[in-house]
C-alpha cells in the first residue's frame, strides 16, 4: 500500500518570497554592523533578524547572521551579492546569501537502524523540515518501502571493503551537484577523504555517544564499562578525521548503574534522534558558521 504524503513546510516558504539569509564571517574591528546595515537600508530591504558575534574585540574573528526581506528578491538578488562583494572585500569578509524560499535538498545516508531516519521524515512531513528530501541512499535494502511510501527515491548502493570506492563513485553520481546537505543519519560506513572534499561543512553526521570520549566502535559498550552517568549524542560535520569534525549540537541524559548496554542504547538512540534533526535544521535554516574546528550556532 502507498502512503501519499503531504509536506506541511512549502507555505512557509512560500509566506516568506522575498526573505533573504546572510552569513558573514571576518576578523572583527569597527563598522561592520553599520557598513551591513547600510547597504541593506540603501538598497531598500528591510531587517527582521539579526544576530551577532565576536570571539574577541580586538583582533578576533566576527560572525554576524541577518536576515531581511527586499521586494523583487528573486529577480535582484544576482546584482545584489555582486554590489555587496565590495562591502565585503573591505572587510574581508567570508559571506553568503541564500534565499530563503530556495529549498535545500537533502540526501540523507542509511544503513539498517532507521530510527534516526525516521525523525527526518517525521519532522520533513510536519513542515518542521522546511528542505526537500531528494533522496534516501543506503547500503542495505530494507527500508526501501517505508522510504517510497513517501514518494522519496530511495538508492541501494551496497558496499563491500573490496568495492568501496566503486560505491562512493556510484554515491556521488546519483548525489551530483544539486544535493545541499548529505545526512549521515547512522550510516555505518566511513567516509573517504575524496568524498568529503565534494561536500565540504556539508556532510552532517550523528555520533553515538558524548564526543570527544568514546571515539570510534561500541561507545555504548565503552560508555558501560566505565560506568558513567550520563550518555549523549553529537552532530558534527565530517571532516577527514574520523568523528572529530566541528560540532553543531550534542545533548545528555542521566543513567545509572542499573542500565545495561540495551537500556543505555535504547536511551541514546532518543537522544541521537533528536540531536541531529536540530542540526539538521539549523544547517537548512542558514544559522550555522563553521571556523577552523568550530561552529558559531545562531539558534536563538
């Protein structure tokens, strides 16, 4: 039986046409909020959000997120990032503009433990997911009907250590170049370095457990050795250090000795869950600047 789905979010996107997204990053000093500020008053678009950071007044680095809406966004954005690229250069900023009604399109990489996909595809179904799932992709074949139930295609690209690359190389082609985020939603398989240098700060992964302890295979098994108190989950981009990619979000829970390695699972699985789909839509909502080994998170 097909299961015809409705995704709730395209009214938010379509409420908000002409609502833009900027990110900047840059070393700090005076004038960057006014010179910004300026240029979006002078070209006739109004601020609804803002918000600001600096690591250190003097000689640190900046991070701002602005979001703000202009008539006829889609038609002047091209000529409106090409006149901010002079503002920008004075204070050699690293900067962005995303238009908030362009839907990023997710691909999102599984395995066999679908708890993690099944809260994307929970939340994309509420509208809570303003993206558009393009595409399940997974190494193993059975969540191949919940998946379509959706109407989502789902890739089953098997991978073996001797046809690995074979299987990256097929990854990447149904991927291509018109997927924004990919998410490793317990995608039992590493990642090559040639992989990520394709979607660089745009690979979101969920760790099992509290990182940076626990690094690796069976934190669950580690975590009960050592009797802890409290279990966790990290959501971090993949970079090519295994599980040591800047962090965007993590969360914990109290367990106790009475918990076996089955229990703490069954509680860490909640908390990966939960823990990537914010992440998830922090990316999509434009509110996450990476610098060096770190994420400036605007999720207030």
């Amino acid at each position: 039986m097909e299961l015809h789905v409705k995704n709730n979010a395209s009214s938010a996107s379509q409420a908000h046409q002409n609502r833009a997204r900027m990110l900047i990053s840059c070393p700090d000093g005076p004038g960057i909020v006014a010179a910004v500020s300026h240029f979006l008053h002078e070209h006739g678009a109004n601020i609804v959000q803002s918000d600001q950071y600096t690591m250190d007044p003097e000689g640190g680095m900046f991070f701002m997120r602005v979001e703000f809406d202009l008539p006829d966004l889609e038609q002047r954005l091209p000529a409106l990032k090409e006149q901010f690229a002079a503002a920008g250069s004075r204070f050699s900023m690293q900067w962005k503009i995303y238009s908030v009604s362009r839907k990023k399109r997710l691909a999102i990489f599984v395995s066999k433990e679908d708890h993690c996909l099944v809260e994307l595809l929970w939340q994309w179904q509420a509208g809570d997911l303003d993206a558009e799932i393009a595409m399940v992709v997974s190494n193993h074949p059975d969540m191949k009907e919940y998946v379509e139930s959706f109407g989502i295609p789902y890739h089953h690209i098997p991978v073996t250590a001797d046809t690995k690359k074979e299987a990256e190389q097929r990854q990447l082609e149904v991927v291509s170049s018109d997927i924004d985020v990919i998410i490793l939603a317990r995608y039992m398989q590493i990642i090559s370095p040639t992989f990520i240098e394709h979607y660089r700060n745009r690979i979101i992964n969920i760790h099992h457990s509290f990182l940076p302890a626990f690094v690796g295979g069976k934190p669950y098994a580690q975590a009960y050795d050592r009797g802890v108190k409290i279990i966790g989950a990290t959501a971090h981009y993949v970079t090519e250090v295994l599980d040591g990619g800047p962090i965007i979000e993590q969360d914990v829970q109290r367990v106790s000795h009475r918990d076996d390695v089955s229990e703490l699972k069954r509680i860490g699985r909640t908390i990966e869950r939960v823990v990537l789909a914010r992440a998830v839509k922090w990316h999509i909502e434009d509110r996450i600047l990476v610098h060096e080994n770190k994420t400036v998170v605007f999720n207030g």
